[in-house]
C-alpha cells in the first residue's frame, strides 16, 4: 500500500444507468464486466442496492480487497447493508480483533474429528430422506427443489439436531426461507401490518431467535455431535467460548451461509452430470468402487477418495461460484490500480471476474473437470484464479463442511438414481441474487437397477 497521492490518481467512472447494467450483468456476466471493463476501467463505478457501487476485477485487485493485510476493507459495514437486520452478529457480519476471536473459537466446530461426527450424523437421514424421492414419476421431476428441501431438512439433523414434530419442523424451516429471501427484497423497510418479505424477513429472526435460545439450556446442559452442541462446546487455544448470545447469532447465520449455497453446487453437479456422460460414467465407476470396496455407508474418509466428483464439484464451482459477488466498505482513501477509492465506498469483486479468464483457463466457457487434475492444475496460474470460497481471513469456514455434504449426497445419488435432460438442454440461470435455476432443473429420475 503506497502513500496516496490523491492528484496522481485516476477517478473512477462507470455507467449511470446502474440497474439496467445490473439487468445486463445478470443476463450475460462474463460478455458485459467485459464489456464495462473495456468502456470504463478495471475499476468501475455503478449505483446499485441503493449504493455507490465500485466493481473491481482481476485476480489482484481480488487478493488486495480479501487478503486485505492493511485492513483498508471492512466486511460487517458491507454485508450488513444487505442482510445485516436478519444475520446481525453472523461471523461475517464481524471485523478485525472481533472477527479473529470469533473466527478462532468457531474453528474448533470445523476440524476434521467433527467433520466426521457431523457427516456420521447425516448419513441415515440422507438415506432416509432420499427413499422418500419420487423414482420414476412419468413428469419430470426439479432437482433444484429436492435439493433445497434436502438441504433444509439436513440442517435440522445436522445443524440443531433437535427432534421437532411435522408442524415445529414447517414453522422453523418457513422463518428461515423468509430470512433469508428479505436479504434481496426491493422494498427494504417494515411496512405497516408486516407485509412484504422485509417485514416477513424482521418477523422470521424473532421465531428463529426464540427457537434457539429455547433450545439452549438443553443443548448446553446434553451435548452432542451437532453443530449446535458443538457450538456451544467450542474453545480457542486460550479457553475462550461463546456466551449464548453469540450461540444464537453465529447458528441463525451459519444456517443460511450453508444453505443456498451447496443446494447451488448440487444444482450444478447434477445438471453437469447430466449433460456429460463421460464425467457421468466416471463418478458412478469411481462411486461403485467405494461401495465394492467399504460397503453401502462409506464413511467421511471414503468420500474423500472419490477423486473424479471432486474435480467435477471444483469445475461446477469455477463455471457459477455459489457467491456471485462479495462486497466491502472502504475504511480509509485507498488506491486500486491506480484508482482512488474514497472512504466509505462500497467496493465489490466477484470470483466470476477470475473464473473465466482465458489466460488462466484455456477455452473458459468449456466444462473441463481434467483442468484441475495434479498434471494441469489451471488453477494455481494465480493463487486467487480460483476463488468460489472467498479468500483472506473471512474464506469460507465451511468450505470441508460443504465438500462433505455435497460429496455425501452426490455418492448416494450416483448409487441409486439415473438422471436425464433433453437433447441440447441447458440449464437457465439466474444470477439476481444467488445463482439458482430457473427452471428448477427438470430432469427425469430413475433407479439404477443395481
Ligand atoms: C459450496 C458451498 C459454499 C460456498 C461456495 C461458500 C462461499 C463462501 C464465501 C465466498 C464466503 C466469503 C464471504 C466474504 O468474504 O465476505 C463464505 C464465508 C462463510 N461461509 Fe461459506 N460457502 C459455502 C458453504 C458453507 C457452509 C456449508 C457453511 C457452514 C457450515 C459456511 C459458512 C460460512 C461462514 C460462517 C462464513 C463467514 C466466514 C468469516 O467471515 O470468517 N459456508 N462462504
């Protein structure tokens, strides 16, 4: 970080029409930041969610914005601007000393002995939750949608591992859907009479507060190989725990950082498989051998082995990153490439910038799952070519977690379905918020007869 020297900075410009470039940048964002880059900079400026928005791309500018060693970037000010009434207090709602001391006491929820127990936990009720998918229904069937519920109903056992009737279960998984769907409402204040995903979104912290503290004494007082309990147990090297304050915060925001984002990467997966029958035949060769080999319930250790669907999950995560855009605020004047960005101003990058370079990733718009084989390894041309979990000291702490699951789900799925698409069909995506389909990803599912 030099000295600034405002007068030799370049001022930053871009579009007027914000939203309609947004509108643009939605339908087509790898052709228009292009495009925007070529008219205005690779710094560029657009007023969007009610902010002054500056896109910055490129590898560099990535790591200078999330490596953030000056601290010249805060991340709560920014994120709390989108979703900050419904996941205050959430790990990434934090900065600096707090967020360290957070970060290091949630870290001992994340290692590798829990992984095991939390995958332990959730591999009778995947089982169980898949018996339950429609086999061989004549209409197609939305993949995007099971996964969702899948997901939700995972997070229940994994996550809060409590018991909760059918009506409880509803009533907790709809206040955590509208939670999180008021983080993108246009209208973005309490209306009279609790109208609008805003005030739904308002509503649907309370419940889940409630829910939650309720739950406390018990999960403190019994334990237990959920999340939850594991939460609640959790030290740093120098013995500090969370209060129950923190409890609640840190499990109402780690249920929506877990969730629309791995029911994407399954989305993807599956649709990938789908449309690639070679990739298809691979992960079922390499997903029967686990079996063959460990049996009907492989352990955590065993999906670690299945070396083939983890170069198909990175590639899906290359070609649409779960997290689209990643902002923060500025805490000071500082230059990025050559640009002044004031204080104050929101600054945002987007792991697609880097995920589709062609001086990285040879013929980038191709599914190339080989590309991060140990012989090719495209993603380590710059450490940040890759990035669909963020990077610096607020990276993704889910990231094992998220693997776990999805690599659990998607060797269940490969043992026991076939899942087909027509001839020639992609998938439409819409990137208004998160990535999801539009279409809900319609496929027509079958056993494999094995
Ligand atoms: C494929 C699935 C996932 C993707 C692509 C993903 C992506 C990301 C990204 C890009 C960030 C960085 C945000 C920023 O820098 O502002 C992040 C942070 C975070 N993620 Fe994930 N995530 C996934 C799954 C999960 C799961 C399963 C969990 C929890 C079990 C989780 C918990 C978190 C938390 C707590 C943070 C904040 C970390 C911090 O601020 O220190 N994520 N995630």
């Amino acid at each position: 970080m030099t000295t600034l020297e405002s007068h030799e900075l370049r001022e930053v410009t871009g579009p007027r029409a914000g939203v309609l470039h947004l509108l643009r940048l939605r339908r087509n964002p790898i052709g228009h930041s292009a495009w925007l880059r070529e008219h205005y900079g690779s710094v560029y400026r657009m007023r969007v969610f009610g902010v002054e928005m500056y896109t910055v791309t490129g590898p560099e500018a990535f790591e200078r914005v999330f490596v953030n060693r000056d601290k010249a970037f805060a991340s709560g000010p920014a994120w709390s601007h989108f979703i900050g009434p419904f996941f205050h207090r959430g790990l990434m709602l934090l900065d600096f000393d707090e967020h360290l001391h957070h970060r290091r006491i949630m870290q001992h929820a994340f290692g590798t002995d829990e992984l095991r127990r939390y995958h332990a936990l959730l591999q009778p009720h995947l089982r169980r939750h898949l018996d339950a998918w429609p086999v061989g229904d004549p209409e197609p069937v939305r993949l995007q949608r099971l996964f969702k519920d899948l997901t939700l109903d995972l997070a229940l056992e994994v996550f809060v591992g409590v018991e909760l009737d059918a009506v409880e279960r509803e009533r907790i998984n709809r206040a955590f859907v509208d939670a999180v769907r008021a983080g993108t409402s246009l209208v973005r204040r309490d209306l009279p009479g609790g109208v609008g995903p805003w005030s739904r979104g308002l509503a649907a912290r309370r419940v889940l507060e409630e829910f939650f503290r309720d739950a406390l004494p018990a999960k403190r007082r019994d334990g237990g190989d959920d999340l939850f309990a594991r939460l609640c147990v959790a030290e740093d090297d120098a013995g500090n725990a969370f209060g129950d304050d923190a409890v609640v915060d840190h499990m109402i925001f780690l249920l929506m950082a877990a969730h629309d984002t791995t029911t994407t990467t399954m989305t993807q997966m599956a649709y990938r498989l789908a449309v690639s029958p070679v990739w298809e035949e691979r992960c079922r060769a390499e997903v029967r051998a686990v079996t063959d080999r460990a049996g009907p319930d492989p352990t955590y250790d065993d999906l670690l082995a299945l070396t083939d669907l983890d170069l198909v999950m990175k590639e899906s995560l290359r070609m649409c990153a779960p997290v689209p855009s990643i902002p923060r605020v500025a805490t000071r004047e500082v230059e990025l490439d050559g640009y002044r960005i004031p204080a104050g101003a929101f600054v945002t990058s987007t792991p697609y910038g880097n995920h589709f370079l062609a001086e990285v990733w040879p013929d980038p718009e191709r599914f190339d799952p080989e590309r991060f084989a140990p012989d090719r390894r495209e993603d380590k041309v710059h450490r940040l070519a890759f990035a669909p979990f963020g990077a610096g000291v607020h990276k993704c702490i889910g990231m094992h977690f998220a693997g776990m699951q999805v690599r659990a789900v998607l060797h269940e799925l490969l043992t026991r379905f076939r899942w087909s698409v027509p001839p020639g069909y992609e998938l439409p995506v819409d990137l208004t918020a998160l990535p999801y389909a539009r279409d809900g990803l319609p496929v027509r599912l079958e056993g494999t007869g094995d």
